[in-house]
C-alpha cells in the first residue's frame, strides 16, 4: 500500500486528522466514508465499461478515485 499510495502532502493530512478527531458514534467515521465514496466510484466505472460510455468517463471517474483511495490508505496506516 506505501508504494501504491506515497504520503499523502502535509495539508491533506491535517486535513484528514481534523476530520477523524471530529469522529463521533453517532456517525459513520472518516474512513468509512472515504471507503463508501470508493465504492460509488467503483459502481461507476463497471457501469461506465458495461455501457461502453468511453475512455474519457473512466479516466475522468479514476482521477476523482485516486485521491479518495490516497487519503483512505493514509487512514489505514495511521491508525
């Protein structure tokens, strides 16, 4: 995962760290957020390569996850 995802720039994990100290019971936490967030993508580009919609959707839907996917692996990591 380290390879895949680098550490992530010091305003993102500030960033990050201040929404999970904002974490309570009540709600669904940061990373599960992050994670049902990469799941609607994912959802969207099977969709996109079932209906032959295009190159350009699927890069464009990739370059929305890869941030999505960075921040959740920083998550992961640091616990």
């Amino acid at each position: 995962m380290e390879a895949a995802y680098p550490e992530l720039p010091v305003e993102a994990r500030e960033r990050l760290e201040n929404w999970r100290q904002e974490d309570n019971e009540d709600h669904l936490s940061s990373l599960d957020v992050l994670l049902e967030e990469l799941h609607v993508l994912h959802r969207l580009l099977r969709i996109a390569d079932e209906g032959r919609s295009g190159l350009w959707l699927a890069e464009t839907l990739d370059q929305e996850r890869q941030p999505l996917a960075a921040q959740a692996a920083y998550l992961l990591r640091n616990p």
